[in-house]
C-alpha cells in the first residue's frame, strides 16, 4: 500500500488487521521502515463498505487476484504521481 502525505511517501505492507476496543486496527509489517497503526471507527468502516459495493471497485478487487501488484501500479500510474517531488 502506498501512503501520500505533504512530508513523504511511505511504502506499507499490511501485516494484521483486527477487531480491538470497538475498532478496526491495521497495523504493517515489522520491515517496513516506519511503525504503522491505522485506527478505523464504525463509521470510517461503514464508508469502506459503501466503496466496496461500487462497480468498479468490485471489478477492481476482482482483478487483484489475477495479477501483480507491482504490474497494477505501473498501469495506474502511481510510480509516475509524486505530490512532493523534492520534499528536502
């Protein structure tokens, strides 16, 4: 997963996600080179769902099975996007 931000770009890979004090946790893998913990409310999760139930977001996950993710970037053009080209 990338993660955009004005400071930088971060490189995620989701390690576990769970169910803790009412909450939907993401946390990343232990290489990563930042700690991550992502914290999602009921009503962050209700707008997931509402995404997931789009068209093209269907066809999109459904594709996901079949191909790499590195490839899928490439295509959409996420190598290319960089909000903050010389952040330093």
């Amino acid at each position: 997963m990338l993660v955009t931000t004005p400071i930088a770009d971060l490189e995620i890979e989701v390690d576990r996600i769970f169910v803790e004090d009412g909450a939907l946790v993401m946390t990343n893998a232990a290489s990563d080179a930042m700690a991550t913990r992502a914290v999602m409310g009921p009503n962050d999760v209700r707008k997931i769902f509402g995404a997931l139930i789009r068209p093209r977001v269907v066809w999109f996950a459904l594709t996901c099975l079949f191909r790499s993710s590195s490839a899928s970037r490439r295509e959409s053009g996420i190598e290319d996007f960089h909000p903050t080209p010389n952040p330093w």
